[in-house]
C-alpha cells in the first residue's frame, strides 16, 4: 500500500467521520493524521460545552467508544441523568456518566481559560490519541436549523426533536466572526499536506461549517492540495443520521451525486475525486460531469478492517 | 411549647447550622423560617458553581441528605468521580452522581442569567422544603485562609488540605462590594422578625461573611429585634468541623465563651442571649461579663428530637 509522504487533513462530523478516521489513524504513521473536527454542532448545557463531534472522534480513536451506538463511552452509566430526571432537570440530551466527567473535566479547564483547541490536545493525550485533532475554530459557531416549526438549535433539533421537523436550510451563527484553528491555518500555510481527506460526514451540518469557516475552502483550493470527498450517501440512504431526509426535504436527489452537486455548487474546483459505493457505480458518469474524477470502492464501514479498507483507497488516491 | 408570631431569621453555614434549622423548621408553621445561608465557602470547580452550605441546608430540609456523614446525598453513587479519576483530573472535591445534578442543574441555571437567589428557591421548592432558604447574597464572596502554607481558597484549606495547615487569619475576597440578599434585606426593613437565631456554625468561616455582609450585623442590631446565638464549641471541642482548631491557632481560649467573646468583640451589642450546653455551665459568669444572657440547655444534636428540642429551647427564649 502506497502512503503519502506528507501529513494529511481529514474533515469530520460525528459518527461517520469518525469511522474513516479510525481507518486512517491505524494505517498512517504517528504524526502524520491531523483531524479538523465540526464545532458547529457543540452546544452549552447545563453549564457544560459539549462538543459531539470531537467527542466522537477522540473516543472512536482513543478506543473508548460505544461500539453499538458510535456515540458515547463503552461500559456508560447513567446515574446522573436518572438524578437530573428525579429533579425535575431537561433530561433529553442523554448524559451518561463517563461522558459527563469529559464535560467537567473540559468545563474546569475552559473556565481556567484555556483554549478549546489546548483542551482538544490534551483530552486526546489522556486518551491516548496518536493522531492530532482540532476544532475547526476556537471561536463559538454554533448551527441553526431553519425548520417548518421555526428555527432550532442544531441539538434541539437533532437529539430533543430526533430530526422530525422539516428543514429549509441552515445558518451558522458566529461563522463570520471565527478564525481557523490556529495549527489547521499553519498546515496549510506550511504547504507540507500531501493531502484532504472530506469524510462520509453530513455535509449540511458538519462539512459545510468547516469549509465555510474563514473561507477555509478557498485556502485549501489556492493551496492545489489534492482534496477528495466520500460519499455520505449509499443507495439512496444516509448510513448514519439525517443527511438524505434533509437531503429530500430541501429538495436534492437523495444520492451521492446530490452531495456531489452540493460541494460542486459551493466550493467550485475544491474536489478533485469523488468517492463512491460500488451500489452507486451507476452515478459515476453524472458525477463526472460536475468536474470532479470518481473512485468506486466498498464505503459501508461495519467492521475495523472496513474501515481501514476505505482508508486505504483514500491514501492510495492521494499518491497518485 | 410558645412559639414566636413573626418571622424568625436563621443564620446557618453547613451541617451544624443545618442540624438547628431542621428542628426549627419541623416546629414553626410554613412560611414562617427564614434561612441565610453563607456563600463565603461557595466555589468553582469544574466549571460548576458549588454551594456546599445551602446545599446541605437543602438537602437536610428536604430529607435527602447523607444522616451519617451530615453533607452530601443519601444513596449517592460515584461513577463521574471515578470516571474523572481516571481522565486524570482532579478528584480531591467528592463530588457524588446525585450531588452532581444538583451542581449541573443550578450551572444550567445560572447559565440561562437567573440568580443563585432564584435557583436556590427553585430547587427548595423541587426538593419540597418548606423553609425559605436564601443565599447571604447574589454576589460572589469568597473566604481566604491566610495560613503559614500561604493563602488559600477555603476548599482547598477545607477539603483538599483536610484543615491540616495552620491558621492566622480569614479574609472574604468580594464582600466590600456584595450586597445583602433582596428578601433578607426585606425581611429586616420589615421590622416583622420575631427574632434572629445564629446557628452554632463555624464563627469565622460561616457566621462572619453573613453578619459582615453589607453591615448586616449593624443594620440587625439597629433594628432591635432579638439575637441569640447557640455555641458550636461544647466542653472545648468543635461538634464538626475546624472551629476548635481554628481558635487555638489563633490563640482564643477554645470554649463557648471563646466564641462569645468573639462576637461580642467584632458585633457589641448585637447578641442578646449566648445558648451553652450543659457541659459548659460553669462558663456562664464569664459570658455574662460580655454582656449577654446567658441560657444553658442541651445543644448537641444527635437525634431529630435533640434538633427539635434545642429549636423549641431557642424559639422560646425568643418570645421572652
């Protein structure tokens, strides 16, 4: 297997980013893995930011993670949320116990002042995370979903509401005002990355905010790092969350050429390789045509050694 | 047994303060105890604002309190703790699972803008307690421990420090510019208070930020209503907690009329009845030298009844 002699850039949301990203942390040297990670959907609770995203990728890669679920730690407990409910307490955003010391431990260090991204980095040492992961901003972007029923808080909508409402679009509060992540503005500035890695996240709500982000997108295009996508879409279906409902409520084909188009649409000659299910080979030429070069190869990641299959096709596209 | 017709005000820090109220509270009709709690030992940690004397007035109000230990929650379970313990962070502060609703609930709380006043009502009211228990003040004060180890916040004396380093002195980091809670400034100005009890709480640590607080002590004194105060020091030792030590490092006489005289140095006039306990009944003299009466009773609280005893020994002195 051919890897990249450079560092690589992967761009993740929650569950599905956090798949690939495993994939990759098991074959790529240490060092050589940076992870910008969705802040947009963090929220304050109880006095607490909690930052799904990041969350989900330091448990997923640090080995602590619900294998069922993909969220949340193994061997959870829930103890306090049992208490937060006795007390009369919001109680549906589920807490688990282990989680929640994350949250604190996070919650006593930002209120000491440290940065989210120092919080970031040393969560991920006490974990045991080789690879360096980042929040897109140390800046506050939080998502609004515009729905049917007015608009939502992302996690309102996402965990109270299960996404039932029906979405006409999004806003990202804060976006304009955040700065990039201090190391990802260096690795691009360094001009050293062998490559960007867009996993099979929610484009709506977990990609878009990262290359939106300080116009993060037009940066990685100047800099003609190769930069390739994964489908989050197999088959019609979204493999984890509400991509292809929202997909089909603001009225885009739900198929991997509908993401396709979407990043075609607002990040022009940002992606130079598309990749597909082998249940989607069908779609390659439509794909073709929005300028971007397709790979068909197996993208459902069920077990470890998925995982490190489509990792491995990735690395292998940016050697070439 | 005669009861007062007003309003009675106690002044209470933790587990001592909490033992008296308890037996006020079973005696006097709803509506009818009004509790100050210190917030001098309040602190933040873990990005919660922890407030350890009304929380243990609450939880021993509201019967959910540890009965061995006299703080914390009865059937706690510590799964965050040890989750915490594990991430590497700090763990001298015992924090329990049901504690930690509490903590988690009131940092939403407060989060949201609304003051410790209002979440201290609230979560009376969720605990189904019949008393009004009100922090000393909306705004942050915070108790100092000049010790020969330096200074040190009063948790880290207190808890981490297990009261081990020796004491020369207190100060209370933003008292100058607190202001006295609303409803007990109404209650005063009211003139309806039947009479004021000081709980035997620790004298430096629990009753002087509230009686320093805004001149509270003077504006009690001016308005005549009646004070006593009950010892905390019984046959020269602390019933719970550091007091005794405290006097003796910083060379009082550690007995009742220690504490006496005490009061009686930084609030003259202020306390019209000293309560002792039987054990100190030779020190009556003494303590009549400050100027007060002096009433000897039981005063150490071990059953319900004792609580309930030494409140119906208080509430009759105050319908002298």
């Amino acid at each position: 297997m051919n890897l990249p002699a450079g560092p690589v850039l992967a761009l993740s949301g929650g569950v599905g980013g956090a798949k690939l990203c495993l994939g990759l942390d098991d074959l790529l040297p240490a060092g050589q893995l940076h992870i910008a990670c969705n802040t947009a959907d963090d929220f304050g609770h109880l006095g607490l930011t909690i930052c799904p995203d990041i969350d989900t990728v330091l448990y997923t890669l640090g080995g602590v993670s619900n294998p069922h679920q993909g969220w949340g730690l193994d061997g959870e407990s829930w103890q306090v949320l049992a208490a937060l409910e006795q007390l009369g307490a919001d109680s549906w955003f589920r807490l688990g116990d282990r989680d929640l010391a994350t949250h604190l431990w996070r919650a006593g260090e930002l209120a000491r002042g440290a940065s989210l991204s120092a919080v970031t980095a040393e969560l991920g040492r006490r974990l045991e995370v080789q690879a360096a992961v980042y929040p897109m901003s140390d800046d506050p972007v939080r998502t609004v979903v515009h729905t049917a029923e007015g608009d939502l808080p992302f996690q309102h909508y996402f965990v109270r509401e299960q996404c039932r409402p029906r979405v006409h679009g999004f806003s990202f509060a804060g976006l304009d005002a955040a700065v990039l992540q201090a190391n990802l503005a260096d690795l691009c500035a360094s001009r050293t990355l062998a490559g960007v890695i867009i996993c099979p996240s929610n484009p709506f709500v977990s990609i878009d905010p990262i290359l939106q982000l300080d116009s993060f997108w037009q940066t990685l295009r100047e800099s003609q790092v190769p930069v390739l996508a994964v489908a989050p879409i197999v088959a019609g279906q979204a493999l984890k969350g509400p991509a292809a409902k929202m997909m089909a409520e603001l009225n885009l084909p739900v198929t991997a050429t509908g993401v396709a188009a979407h990043y075609a649409e607002h990040y022009p000659g940002l992606i130079g390789t598309f990749v597909v299910d082998h249940s989607d080979a069908t779609l390659v030429p439509a794909i073709q045509k929005l300028g971007m070069e397709v790979e068909v190869t197996v993208t459902i990641m069920r077990e470890r050694a998925d995982k490190q299959a489509l990792a491995a096709a990735c690395l292998e596209l940016l050697c070439r």
